[in-house]
C-alpha cells in the first residue's frame, strides 16, 4: 500500500510537471525569441542565444555573453531576433551588466508583441519545481522542468544553482515559476545537470538603472569600464577588510582570506617515500570570471602557496630545482595581444616583519580598452634557507593598480616562518 500511494504522489507530480510545461510553452511561446548575432561580411549566423520580452514596449533580457561580439566590434556584428511566428528584425541595446551577465535589447519592429513575462516579486523556496524555456542548439523553443537549489555557495557573482539542462543556445533565456513568472535568467552549465541562473534581483537593478532608449556604440565600452572599475573596487574592499587568516604549511606560515567565494584544496606528495623533495600546496581562486568577449574573461583572484624541502638533494640542485618551480607561473585568466598589452615586471628582494626574505617579481600588463585596469602576475620566493623554502604566487584579473599594490602589501607581510 505504501509503495502504491508513493508511486500514485509521483505519477500525479509527473503529471502537473509535464501539464504546466505544455502550458507554459502554449502561453508564453510568442514572448520568446531567439537572438542572433550575424557577422556581416557572410550574413551568416556567428552566434545564437535566447531572450523574453518583459513589456509591451518589445524589451527583452538576455545574456550579456549572448550580445558580446556585438558589443565589442559593432563594425564586424548585427544583432537580430527570430520570432515565434517566424519573423526576423533588428535589434537595438538598451543597456549592459557586464559583471553579472545580463542584457536589455529591444526589438526593432511595429509589430511588437503583446504577451511579455511578468517578474516574480521572490524567489521560490529551496527545493520548489521550476521551469527554463531556451533555443537549444538552433532546435527551437522548449520547456526544461528542474529544481531551485539557492544561492550558490562560495559565490561573489550569485548564481542560482538549477538542477536541470541548459544547453547552449539557452543562455538569455528565463526560468519561472509555475504561474509562469521569472524567477532567474539562463547563464551557465557544469553539465550533468547542474545549471547556473543570473537571480531575479540582479535583472530589477538593471532595469532601476536603465532609461530605456538605446545605448549609441560609443557608450557600450564606456558602460563596461565604469562596471569593471566599480566592481573591482567592490570586491578588494571585501579583500583587503576581511579576515587574514594564519595556516602552516610545511615550515611556513601563510595566509588564508576568510571569504566565502574563494574556494581552497590542498596537495602534497608526502606519502611517496621514494620522492627526492617534500612539496606541500594549498591553492585558493575565486571560481567565477566575467566574461568581456570570447578571447577575454577578467575578475579572477588566484593564490597558491608551495612549500620545498629536500635533504636529498644538496644545496646547489634544490636551488636549482627551486628556481625551476618559480618558472612556470602566468596569467590567470584569458586574454589576448588585442586586448592587453605585454607584462612589465619588476623584481626586488624585500624582507618582512616577520624577516622573512623572498625575491619577489611584481608584473603588471594593462587593458588596451581599459587604461585604469590591469592584470597582477606576482612570484615570490623565499631566500632564509639552503634546502626548504616557500613559493608564493597570485594573479588577480581587472584591478587597480591601487588596488594591486595594497593586496600585495597584505599578503607579503602575512608570510612567516613557524
């Protein structure tokens, strides 16, 4: 009887699941659109992505990514919507959140639609059903039913973590309730059914923020730069006041930042007794980027720690072992020559208060678009010891060069030995 009652719970939740899909598709298919991005030497599709009307003045939301070559060169890109009826038009942008991924468009046309989503005034509590609508691979509009599971822990861009497939091409499209309003927007997946959502709060600040006429393609990098500069300031303010905390590895002290969106692991190849050399590692990165266009992402933070020590090797090989460990070090995140310039580096041997002694090398390469933000490559290596001895390396991506030299600062003076 038990198993009979719970097969007939789940036979009946199937059953409302796939009847408010099908209602969900027939209501709001006409509110749906496929974006293009059409590169204009061929006039062919060079991307696709997905949008949803949310008035009845035709603005969509989508994904910033879904627009970026666009906004990036507007010289090389068009943007237009495919419609549920068929028809094909113009679009023009309204306004950009680079940092967390989202877009306001608006189409082009007389003939705009009437149905349009209403926003959710809250998201679901943890665990409700919800529902992605999106273009998967240029296949046409579907419903995917899946689960609200939060906020995304060890999160600083918040994401909405969605138990469900979103497939490429259903990135801009929205996720709503069962009475069909947005609760999230489609962003990201990790595959095996975990998906990522830009949350409702996030789409409300870019319409607050947003007059609603269109953005001239000067202003598109100028919008960008002033969100960058902003956020970078927002997010090393949380660095530099958190709490730094102290953690031994292998002979050293070093530094841990309390935050909950860096995540850390830890390595060591201490159970091979038959190595020459002890390596003891602890590495920390911020696991979100901000994507600008295809060939560059910015908004990393990495730090890594490795602690040597070898009584086998003898003073002069584990100098040299030790110099070579410090050569593979680089950037962080990606980035191309036409979009930064090359690293300029500064080496200099510094001691602490701790007097602990490390060669340090300090470069920074700058944005070709972007002249107040910079990419951080730092090395350092200590120097008080013939056979153990502590690297230390960071990246940060889009920062300051304020903001740079007060980070490192903080994190060279937090070194110590035990």
């Amino acid at each position: 009887m038990r198993y009979l009652l719970f097969a007939l719970s789940l036979y009946s939740a199937i059953g409302f699941g796939q009847q408010t899909a099908q209602n969900l598709f027939s209501h709001y298919q006409t509110a749906l659109y496929q974006i293009r991005i059409i590169e204009l030497g061929s006039g062919n599709k060079s991307s696709i992505g997905s949008g949803f009307q949310i008035n009845d003045s035709g603005v969509l939301v989508t994904n910033y990514h879904v627009v970026s070559e666009y906004i990036y060169f507007p010289e090389k890109y068009r943007i237009e919507y495919l419609a549920a009826d068929g028809s094909v038009g113009d679009l023009s942008v309204i306004n950009i959140d680079v940092v967390n991924d989202l877009a306001l468009v608006q189409v082009q046309t007389d003939k705009i639609s009437t149905d349009f989503f209403a926003l959710s005034e809250s998201l679901p509590e943890q665990g409700s059903s919800i529902y992605s609508l999106g273009n998967p691979h240029d296949l046409g509009m579907i419903v995917v039913p899946g689960t609200f599971n939060g906020i995304k822990k060890n999160s600083f861009y918040q994401r909405i973590h969605f138990t469900g497939s979103i497939n490429p091409g259903m990135s801009g499209g929205p996720v709503v309730n069962p009475d069909g309003q947005v609760v999230g927007v489609n962003v990201a997946t990790a595959g095996n059914q975990i998906g990522f959502l830009v949350p409702l709060t996030k789409v409300y600040t870019l319409l607050e923020n947003s007059e609603l006429t269109p953005l001239s393609t000067k202003q598109y990098k100028q919008t960008i730069a002033t969100q960058l500069m902003e956020n970078q300031r927002h997010l090393f303010e949380r660095l530099e006041s958190g709490v730094w905390k102290s953690s031994h590895l292998g002979g050293a002290i070093v530094p841990t930042l309390d935050e909950e969106f860096l995540a850390c692991w830890g390595d060591s190849n201490s159970a091979d007794q038959e190595a020459l050399y002890l390596s003891v590692e602890k590495r920390c990165r911020l696991d979100e980027e901000i994507f600008l266009h295809g060939g560059l992402r910015t908004g990393g933070v990495e730090i890594e720690f490795e602690w040597l020590e070898s009584e086998r090797l003898g003073t002069h090989r584990f100098y040299e072992f030790f110099s070579d460990s410090i050569a593979g070090a680089g950037a962080g995140n990606q980035a191309s020559k036409n979009d930064v310039n090359n690293y300029q580096c500064k080496q200099d041997i510094v001691t602490n208060q701790h007097q602990v002694k490390t060669k340090s090398t300090f470069c920074l390469r700058a944005y070709k678009e972007f002249p107040h933000l910079y990419d951080v490559l730092y090395i350092g290596a200590t120097l008080n010891h013939d056979s153990q001895g502590l690297i230390s390396h960071f990246t940060l991506a889009g920062v300051s060069q304020d903001s740079a030299m007060r980070f490192t600062k903080q994190f060279m003076g937090a070194i110590a030995w035990q």
